[in-house]
C-alpha cells in the first residue's frame, strides 16, 4: 500500500523524468573532463546540466567534470583586474562500468584548474599548491617577495587588538595592504 509520502516522490520523479526528456540538447561545455578553455559560467553550467540529467549523488567522480573547489576559497573577489575561481576534477575512475575509451583521463586521481575570467589566463595542475602559487603569481607579481609572516602571528587573534594586523601594517608596504591581496 503506498502512501502519500511515496505518492508524491513518485510524482517528482515523474516530472524530472518528463523535464529530463523534453530538455533542449545540450550545447554547452563537454559533460565529461576536458581541457578546453572555458570560462566559470560555462563550467558552472554544464556541472549542473550534469546533476540535472544523472542526480547529485556521486557527482563528482562519476563525471569528472570540473566543479568549484569544494575544500576552500573557491574565487576570490575581484582585485587588481583579476579575479580567479578555482576548479577540481576527480579523474580517477575504479568503476567497471564506466567507459572512457572515447576520452581517456589523465592518469593521478584528481586536476585543479585557476581560471581568472576577466584576462583568459587559466592553470591546470595536479597538484593544488601549484595552482594557488601560480595564480598568485598572475594576479600579484612580487607576493612571493613579501616578508613571511612570523608563526606567532598566524592563527586566531586574541580578543582586543590583533597583532598580524600591526605586524603587516609595520612590515608591508602600503600597496600590499589592500583587502584581497595575499599576505
């Protein structure tokens, strides 16, 4: 006997079936990984055009596609004429079923990719470290000069006054302290 809670996920699902079925063609970013150029919105659209046909669940590494950087910032605000998103892309696959032939993956288990929309400029990487120096290095030659902030000065500040605060406006000059740049 199916009750009216079962009615109506049946009901939804009848309708994402029949949404599904009477979607436009996609023409988009490829569904699948890529190394094209394309800019977040094209990324971001064909990511959900993905949820939209298969489901959320198991997104990421049944897709491979490339989708915000879910472990951090994912973009920065605009600075400098730049502004930089930060993308991953699991490309490692254990699924039997899951047919690659027509488009091998790279070999490791995941890419990251820096793209900053405004210029073009755009990083792909295996190793995430890469990715965020180099993009710095794009948006703010010279950070790499910058004096390293001393151990007792990173973490949370205590209540009141906030030593890293003094500690870059004695060591830094005034153009690095900016909202957005790296310290």
């Amino acid at each position: 006997m199916s009750t009216t809670l079962d009615t109506l996920f049946d009901l939804d699902a009848l309708i994402l079936e029949a949404d599904r079925e009477n979607a436009p063609a996609w023409t988009g970013a490829p569904l699948r990984y890529h190394e094209e150029p394309r800019t977040p919105e094209e990324l971001d659209d064909a990511f959900d055009r993905w949820i939209f046909e298969h489901g959320r669940a198991g997104c990421y590494p049944d897709s491979h596609m490339w989708h915000r950087y879910p472990w951090g910032p994912q973009a920065m605000p605009r600075v400098r004429g730049h502004q930089l998103t930060i993308y991953s892309a699991d490309v490692s696959c254990t699924d039997r079923d899951h047919d690659h032939q027509d488009d091998s993956l790279p070999d490791g288990e995941d890419r990251f990719q820096a793209i900053c929309a405004p210029c073009g400029w755009r990083l792909i990487s295996e190793d995430l470290d890469t990715v965020i120096e180099t993009m710095h290095d794009h948006a703010f030659p010279g950070w790499r000069d910058l004096p390293v902030v001393p151990r007792k000065h990173r973490g949370i500040p205590p209540r009141g006054r906030d030593p890293l605060r003094e500690w870059v406006e004695a060591n830094y000059p005034a153009h690095w302290q900016q909202p957005g740049h790296p310290i």
